[in-house]
C-alpha cells in the first residue's frame, strides 16, 4: 500500500497542461501558425498521469492523440486564454507547453481575401500573455511552470521570462541544437528555478523530456511542502 502511494506522487492533485499552437484567422480559409507539434504537452500531461494526477489538457489544432485525461480542443489564442483562466483556479499545477501566438489579425475578413494588389499588408495587435495573467493570479499553494523557445541570449531571456511572469520554474529549449525543438521526435532542454539554480538534460526524446521536467515539478512539490 505505501509502495503504491509513493510511485503515485500526484495522487489527488489537479494538473493543468497547455500543448500544440495557435490558428489566429485571416479569413474564412487562412491563418497565422506555427510548427508546434503538440508532441511535448502530450508527452508531459502522459507523464503526469502516470504519476497519479488528475489532468486537464487544453490543446491547440493537433494530430496527438490521447486517454486518461479530460480534453478542450481550442483553435486561437484568444480561445485558449479563456479556457486557461477558467481552469487555472481549480489547479495544482498548471504547464504550459503551447506554442502561443504572439500577434493575431486585428481585423478577420468575413469572406476569402483576394489577390489585387501586389503587396499586402495584414494589421496585427499583440495577444494576451496567458502565463503571465496566470502568474498574477497564482496562489501560494500553485505551481506554474513556463516554457521558453530562444535562439541567442537563451539564458538571460529565460530567466527574465521566469521573473516577468512570476513563474515556479521555465524550461528553456534549445533550438540550436540539431535534432530539437519542433518537427522533433527529440528536445535538448535546461530548467531554471526561482532561485535561478539550473539544470541541463542532454538531448532525448520528448518522453524522457517529460520524465525530467516532472522530476523537476516534483522536487518543487517537496520543497513547497505541497
Ligand atoms: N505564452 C503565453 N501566452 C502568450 C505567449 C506566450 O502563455 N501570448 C507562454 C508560452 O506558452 C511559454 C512562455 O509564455 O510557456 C514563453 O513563450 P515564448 O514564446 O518563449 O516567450 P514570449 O513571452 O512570448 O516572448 P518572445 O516570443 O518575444 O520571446
Ligand atoms: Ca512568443
């Protein structure tokens, strides 16, 4: 019976996960994306299921698939703030891994744009940074943890995206890497806690990825006496 109880760790605790991108519309048939797969959300929510917890999965426009876990498929960003914030309230602790859009259309035209002129110009207006609304409304007893995609000055821009958004921990991916970030069955990763204390993996795939950040999440747990 305790062995059962300590190789599910998160039994009894709600975990919130975001994956995938965002579509934001241009019209009825176009969008603005990005190549996140899904893949490492859904390798993270997998992963803390098997630890024991209770997960909800927000995900964008994907081909993953999965079980044991209550589901929202949402497109854009501006989906995905609310269903975010309807969640995050009833949360443990919330990861998110999705690949949000930065800018979206300020206008959405209601029929198919067509090709006159020869340059076009499409307005756009920054999205809301959901981790960093969640971060202001984080209680004590949350744990919320952040992603961070960089091509130069990672660390430096890591740790600032952790303070700016009151974050427990940011897991840092490195793109320069061959053979990491998105369109990737692998990831080479480094997690930086409150404190700026750092970890570095070597590059492995998104499972064993996820094995590591749970790891992480869970030594956070102990030190938070959660
Ligand atoms: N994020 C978010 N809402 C947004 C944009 C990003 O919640 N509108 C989250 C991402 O899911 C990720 C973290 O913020 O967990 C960092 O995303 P990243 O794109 O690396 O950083 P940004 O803060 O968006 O800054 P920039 O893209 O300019 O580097
Ligand atoms: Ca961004």
């Amino acid at each position: 019976n305790h062995h059962i109880k300590a190789s599910l760790p998160l039994l009894g605790k709600k975990v919130l996960v975001t994956a995938g991108p965002t579509y934001e519309a241009i019209d009825p048939v176009r969008f603005i994306g990005n190549h996140s797969s899904g893949k490492m959300g859904f390798a993270l929510a997998q992963q803390l299921y098997h630890l024991g917890a209770e997960i909800t999965l927000i995900t964008g426009p994907t081909v993953e698939k999965i079980d044991h876990v209550t589901r929202i498929d949402v497109i854009s960003a501006a989906q995905m703030l609310n269903a975010c914030t309807t969640h995050f309230a009833q949360s443990d602790i919330m990861v998110m891994s999705a690949a949000v859009a930065d800018y979206t259309p300020v206008n959405v035209a209601e029929q198919k744009i067509k090709k006159t002129e020869s340059e076009f110009n499409i307005a756009l207006k920054k999205t809301t940074d959901i981790l960093a609304t969640l971060g202001q409304q984080k209680r004590e007893n949350q744990i919320l943890v952040g992603f961070a995609l960089e091509t130069n000055d990672e660390e430096h821009h890591a740790k600032e995206k952790l303070k700016k958004k009151n974050l427990d921990m940011i897991v840092l991916n490195s793109l320069n890497d061959k053979g990491a970030g998105f369109k990737t069955e692998t990831n080479k990763i480094t997690i930086f806690n409150k404190e700026f204390n750092s970890k570095s993996f070597n590059i492995k795939s998104k499972t064993d990825v996820a094995v590591d950040i749970c790891n992480e999440i869970l030594n956070l747990m102990i030190a938070k006496h959660l």
